[in-house]
C-alpha cells in the first residue's frame, strides 16, 4: 500500500509519519528504516448512529508544522459543525507519540470518541497478541520483542481488543465502532485490530479534550512502566520539552541573514522558513546512534511502484552530512564516515544501498554491471571535502582513521577506469546500464580528492597515480561525452552515445568540478548545459517552472523533481559567485536561480516538507517526503543566497 506523508516528527527512538488529515501511517521503531508497527491509527466519532472517520472526505482539513519545532497541529471541520484541533508532538527522550485532541461543535452532541488502532508488532500482522488491562488504562499489542502501548488521559472508558478475520471484519474492533458499543473483550492472539473510547457529550460551543499516548518498548513491564511515567508528566509539559529541544538544535545552526534579499521581505522569510524546517527534516531522518541516514520514510514497502526509500544511499547521505556539515552540523559527516569506514566491501566500493545498521538492503545493484560507482566516487569525495573543513589540529587524527577507506576506494575506482571512462555499471537514476557523464564526473572527484589525501598522508606515488588517473577520466569524458551540439550526453548505452538531455550532466560542475568556470571554455560549456537543461526539461507548474530528469522520463509520470530543479539553481547561484563583480550577467543568473527556488517553496507540503518530485498536473507534493536529498539542496540554496552581492 502506498502512503504518501504530509508531516513527520519524531525523537532519536521513534518516527512518524502521517496524513493531511491527522491519521497515521508510519510508527518506525527502534530505527528510521525498521520496523513500521502500524496499517491504521485514527479517530472517529460516533454520533446518532453514525461512525465518522475523521480521514473520509467528509472533513476538511488545515495541517501545518509548529514554527521552528516539530510539533503538528491539524484542524478537521465536518459540514455538522463539529471541529477538531489535534497537536500532535513527540516526548523529548521516550519513544512516546503524544496525540492530544479537543473537540467542539456548533451543535449539541451525544456519542462516543473512538480511537482505533491497526497495530502490526514486529512488521506482521503474525502471532501477535494484544491485551487490555482496564486497571492501568492500558491496552498492549506486542510480538516477540515489541509491545505497543496506548493509554490515555482521562482514562479510556471502554475497549476492545477485536481479531481480523480474512473473509471479512468479524469480531473485529472496527466493526464493534459501528454500534456506538464496544465488547470489551481484554485479550487476544493473531491478525488484531483495537479501539478505545469515552463518553460524548457537548452542549453547543462546548469543548472536550482527549490525549493519547502511544509508545513502544522492548518489553512488558517496560512498556507498562513507560507510559506511567508518561501519564505522570502533564502534556502541556511535554510539548514544551519538544519545544525545547527543537530550539536547542537549531540554536547550532549556521544563521541566515540575507540581507542581498532586503527588498523582497516574504521570499526571504520563505528561505528563512524552508531551511529551518529541511534542518529539522534532515535530524529525523539520522539514525543517531549509527551515522546513516534514511534518503525518506518508507511509503512503498512491498516495492509495488518503485524499489522503495527507507534505505541509505551513500550518494544521497553524501549530500546531507556536507549540507549539514555547512550549515553549522559538523558531527553528522564525522559519524557518517565512520559508518562508511565499517560498511565498506572487500573491494573498497560501497552497496547501492544499506539499512541503517550497515547491512546490505534489497538491491538490484549486486554485479559489476548493475553497481553504482558513483556511490564511491561522491563518497571519496565527500570525505577530501570534509578533511579540508577541519581545524588543523584535527586532520591527521582524522585521516589516519579514514586511510584503509580511501585506499580501498580510490583503488576500485582505478579498477573500473583502466580506458580512462568507466565501466558499464548503473547509472545514478537506477534505470540503464552503461558509462555515463555524471557517474565519471563523480569518479573524477573521488579520485582527485583521493590524491590529495595520499599526499596529505606522505604517500606521494600513491597521489600522482590517483591524480593522473582522475586527470584520464576528465579528458576522456570531455573529449567522448560532450557533445557537437553543447551539453554532456547522457553517456554511452548499448554501445551508442545517447543525445538524450539528462540534467544529471550538471554534475560534472556541481558539486564534482569536472568543469571550472574560472576557465572561460569550461564555462562557455557550463552555460550550454544549463540552457539545453532548461530548454528541454522545464515543466510549467505553480507559476514557474520546475526541472524533469531527463527528457521522455516516464517514471510517476514524469514529473519535475525538486532535486533537480534546485540542482540547476544551485549552480546557477555558484556560476553567479564566480563572478567578480555584480553586473547584468550576475543579476540574470541570479534572478533565474531564485525563480526555481520559488518554484521549489510553492511545492512542499502544507508543514513544509520537501518532496522528491511535484505533480506536473497538480502542482502538489509527489512520490518521496521528505527527501533528504531535496532538504540537502535546499539548504545549500539558502546558504548561497546568503553570500549574494549587495546591490
């Protein structure tokens, strides 16, 4: 089942994920990527004998993200007059989702407040059991060593722990809903659903407030002993303590003043806006405790459209930790490459993708020919990139740490380079097989950065060698993928060059530096890329235009991708620093740059979230969100409008 989030939250233990409508779709425990605990977890109300879902069309509903935190307000209308608010926020260190509801109506009510639960313990719906225990006001589904608790404040009045039978809803709690009566029954074993309820009674303009308490732990009396400690705090309390820990976070953060920005005071607290919140995205899509992080919260685990996103990518992971790392967030990259350095292979390359523990996750990259090298080269690079952001003090402690990696990886990547192009692999898009521009230009950094740090290391054959080599594959990837008529083809598949225009190519300038535009001929080349980019791939939507993949792309649909849209802009704003002085040419790169930007604010999500793509129909958030790759290139846009030019 695909389920597409508008918001996110969540601690170092647990995330989130849910709907525009306040139902949830994902409860990720003890990590980012495994396990997801949850099909359903909603509300509805029953009232003169009807059961409303407060997820049907019969709602309206307004979702937004807490100002610079991660709590999550909702606010549901039903054409009956009854209004919802749900605030929905994290404990700041127990892995506990606090779901706190007020509910009012313009009309006198009676009826019940029902919260019902669809658990799968362990990722299966199999032999799990559940329990409730009314004493407590606790209600537990668990397998093996994943007990899911829901208590509540007031106290629950009523329940029922229902099986889900597979020729239909039989003695399930959903169908127990239906009546306005549960049966209370206080335990049972297989596919399980739950539901808990209060009395409902409202006078008009009377309000009631409901909060629940969902959290996990690994055992039963932990879970029994969690939420009581929990139910001891007050929730204003605890939403203070999310609060809190949001503000102490990006108190760290790189600040923005964007002062080149003055006479265009809403798009720059636009910018102001979006940067915090692809901060706050990018924290909840860590694994703290392993360095990794997930490119997106899984929303296709069955691989039903698309291999699916809760995995690490060493390309996309590269691209946050030197976002992060820019923006004032040095420890992500230390921590990551340590991660690197215990997930690398025997032959010194690194997997398509990873759990976030380090363990190879399902691939379609498991052969020479259907690898990506690019993860190495950009993952090699990153680590050059990052040495040269250190203090001093610190880098031959660093290096001596990172030396086997990068002698491992540079030399799989002299491997795979022997004519200078490399050999055919996956391109990074994950759909051909061949040799392709942007996967040498990212072996072109990795190997040049690579250099650098032998000859950091005192090993200075080592350095020309891999010097050399990188200097190879620049020449031949000029000399055979650009073409006559000015932009990089895609690369060579099936033995053809493919003319195809893929705004990948805009990687051999951003961020690999295969071309220079301090050389006037690389940057004649540079200019050419970006106008072919331009001309074939805009989509008109939302008012500007954003940026496809590649021409006839019919992946979802072909929609524009916001990685790449802020992929051009981002070069377009490093073109415009370039320069060394603010002229026509300078205001003309700029203002196209911050077209796209506005493009890419115009398309997030309701609480800010930055999608993979935007429906070229709709002009609405697409696919994956959020994608750290997205948030990472948002927050490079931000730092770069704010070292533009004063007028």
């Amino acid at each position: 089942m695909i389920r597409h989030p508008n918001a996110i939250l969540g601690n170092d233990k647990l995330l989130v994920s849910m709907a525009e409508k306040g139902n949830l779709l994902g409860y990720f425990y003890p990590r980012r990527d495994w396990a997801q605990h949850l099909v359903e977890s909603k509300a509805y109300i029953y009232t003169g004998g009807d059961l409303l879902w407060m997820d049907s069309p019969e709602w309206t509903s307004k979702q937004v993200s807490g100002d610079g935190t991660n709590i999550i307000t909702t606010h549901l209308s039903h054409f009956s007059g009854i209004e919802v608010s749900i605030h929905d926020f994290m404990h700041e260190e127990m892995p506990v989702l606090v779901r706190k509801y007020e509910i009012t109506s313009k009309e006198h009510i009676s009826g019940k407040f029902y919260y019902y639960s669809n658990f799968q313990a362990g990722e299966t719906h199999r032999r799990n059991s559940a329990f409730c225990d009314p004493n407590a006001g606790l209600l537990v589904q668990y397998m093996q060593n994943f007990y899911i608790g829901l208590a509540s404040a007031p106290k629950f009045e009523e329940w029922q722990v229902g099986k889900i039978q597979e020729n239909g809803w039989v003695a399930s709690a959903r169908s127990d809903m239906e009546d306005g009566s549960l049966q209370r029954n206080v335990e049972e074993i297989g596919n399980l659903d739950s539901s808990i309820g209060w009395d409902l009674d409202l006078l008009p303009g009377e309000s009631i407030t409901i909060t629940l308490f969902i959290g996990i732990a690994s055992e039963r009396q932990l879970i029994h002993d969690l939420l009581g400690d929990v139910l001891e705090e007050s929730p204003a309390d605890i939403m203070h303590g999310s609060e809190a820990r949001s503000v102490r976070w990006l108190s760290k953060k790189r600040a923005l003043d964007l002062s080149a920005l003055e006479e265009d005071p809403l798009f720059k607290k636009e910018v102001h806006s979006l940067y915090v919140r692809s901060l706050l995205s990018l924290n909840l899509l860590n694994d703290p405790a392993e360095g990794s992080f997930v490119a997106s919260p899984e929303f296709d685990p069955a691989f039903e459209m698309c291999g699916g996103y809760g995995f690490c990518w060493n390309r996309d992971t590269v691209e946050v930790v030197l976002a992060l790392l820019n923006a004032g967030y040095p420890e992500f990259a230390t921590k990551f490459f340590g991660w690197c350095k215990r997930t690398q292979l025997p032959n010194g390359s690194w997997f398509q993708r990873y759990w976030l523990d380090g363990k190879e996750a399902p691939s379609w990259g498991n052969f020479d020919d259907s690898t990506q090298i690019d993860e190495t080269g950009s993952t090699l690079y990153a680590i050059d990139h990052y040495y040269l952001k250190l203090e001093v003090a610190e880098r031959s402690e660093f290096l001596k740490t990172m030396w086997e990696t990068v002698l491992g990886g540079a030399e799989y990547l002299m491997g795979r380079t022997v004519q200078g192009l490399h050999d055919p692999c996956r391109c990074l898009w994950e759909s051909d097989k061949g040799t392709f521009s942007y996967t040498n230009a990212a072996i072109y950094a990795g190997l040049k950065g690579a250099a650098h740090l032998a000859r950091e290391n005192g090993e200075p054959m080592l350095a020309e060698k891999w010097f050399d080599r990188a200097e190879l594959v620049r020449k031949e990837t000029i000399e055979k993928l650009w073409l006559d008529e000015g932009y990089f083809s895609r690369g060579i598949i099936d033995n053809n060059i493919h003319r195809t225009v893929d705004s990948s190519m805009i990687g051999t300038f951003i961020p690999f530096s295969l071309l220079s535009p301090n050389d006037p001929d690389e940057k004649a080349m540079i200019l050419s890329m970006i106008e072919h980019i331009e001309r074939a791939l805009r989509v008109p939507v939302n008012g500007y235009f954003g940026i496809k993949r590649y021409e006839n792309d019919n992946y979802i649909d072909g929609n524009p991708w916001v990685v790449t849209t802020l992929w051009l802009s981002r070069a377009l704003l490093t073109l415009a620093l370039s320069l060394e002085k603010r002229d026509d040419e300078y205001d003309l790169l700029v203002n196209k740059a911050i077209e796209y930007i506005k493009w890419t604010i115009r398309s997030t999500t309701s609480t800010g979230l930055l999608s993979e793509q935007v429906d070229k129909n709709t002009g609405q958030a697409a696919w994956a969100r959020p994608l750290g790759w997205s948030c990472a290139l948002f927050i490079e846009n931000a730092l770069l409008l704010n070292e533009l030019k004063k007028a």
